[in-house]
C-alpha cells in the first residue's frame, strides 16, 4: 500500500458493515486464511461484496484483479494509521 502506508505502520481498525470506495479497509485474504491485506475500496456492490485494489498496483496484484470481490462482512475499516515513530 505504499506510499499511503508504509511497513511496519500501525492501523486502528473497526468493524463497519458499511463499506464506501476509497476507504482503507482490511480483509482477510480469500485463498489464504489468516493473511490479512490492506486495500482500497474501489467498488461497491449491491450484494454486499466489494471490489478492492492495491494503491501501487504496479508492485502487487494481490486484489480483485486477481480473486475477485470480497464479502464487506467481516472486513475491517481502517480509521487511523499510526506513524512508524510511535511504534
């Protein structure tokens, strides 16, 4: 997700059942449970999926360039980010 995040940032997320393009969301990756990603919303669907993409999509294609939509539920809205700092 460089250059919005860098690693090693922390996150502060929530449960939100609302999803909105552009909005930073986690999300468990659909192939491999337990691995989390961090995307951006770009689509929203009105079955409760949503399409989401990496924001350097030269780098990765892990998104849903790749697996497809995601469920909104059980995705988490990330509503701060931490600076490296103060980790």
């Amino acid at each position: 997700m460089e250059p919005t995040l860098v690693e090693g940032q922390g996150l502060v997320t929530i449960p939100s059942p609302r999803a909105r393009p552009g909005q930073l969301r986690c999300v468990e990756h659909p192939h491999r449970p337990g691995f989390w990603l961090v995307k951006r919303v770009e689509r929203v669907h009105p079955d409760a999926t949503m399409e989401i993409l990496s924001d350097n999509r030269a780098a990765t294609v892990a998104d849903s360039r790749t697996f497809g939509a995601v469920p909104v539920a059980g995705s988490y809205r990330v509503v701060l980010r931490v600076p490296r700092r103060l980790m």
